[in-house]
C-alpha cells in the first residue's frame, strides 16, 4: 500500500492502530501534536469539572429550596414546576 502523506510503500499490518493509507512512520503524532492534544484534554477536564461543580451547586440550591418550602408546608410537584400545599 502507498502512504498518502510521503508517498512511500508500507505493508499494512493486521491489529495495529492508525489509518489504513497512511504508514506507520507518518501516523506517529510529533511532539507539537502531542502538546496541543494534551493541551485541549487538559481544557476538556478544565470546563468538565467546571460544569459538575456548577450542577452541583444547582442541585444543592434546589434541595435547599425543597426544604424550604417543606417548612411551610409544600410540597414540589414531581415533573413539574410548580409547588403545592399539602393539606394538614
């Protein structure tokens, strides 16, 4: 088979990752892509971890809320927005 990229010959090899036109020398990430794929996993992780403390946060509001308003006697419809009294 011909690479695509440098044009030269290689023998396709059963089991290994990468493209099936592509050789094995060229498929090998440089250092420059190494660094720029570890730097947007990084960012990845950064703006994931973010988002989870931010839906925590919501959710500890909301339970907060919930109690609240279990104090003065309603009670959150489930699937809904709205609360109801409970009768006593």
């Amino acid at each position: 088979m011909t690479c695509t990229k440098c044009g030269e010959e290689f023998e396709l090899d059963d089991g290994k990752p990468g493209y099936a036109n592509i050789c094995p020398n060229c498929s090998v990430p440089t250092p420059e892509q190494k660094a720029r794929q570890l730097a947007y996993a990084d960012s990845r992780h950064k703006s994931l971890t973010a988002s989870q403390r931010t839906n925590e946060r919501r959710r500890d509001e909301e339970r907060k809320q919930d109690l609240a308003r279990g104090k003065l006697g309603y009670k959150k419809v489930p699937g809904k927005k709205f609360t109801v009294r409970e009768p006593k």
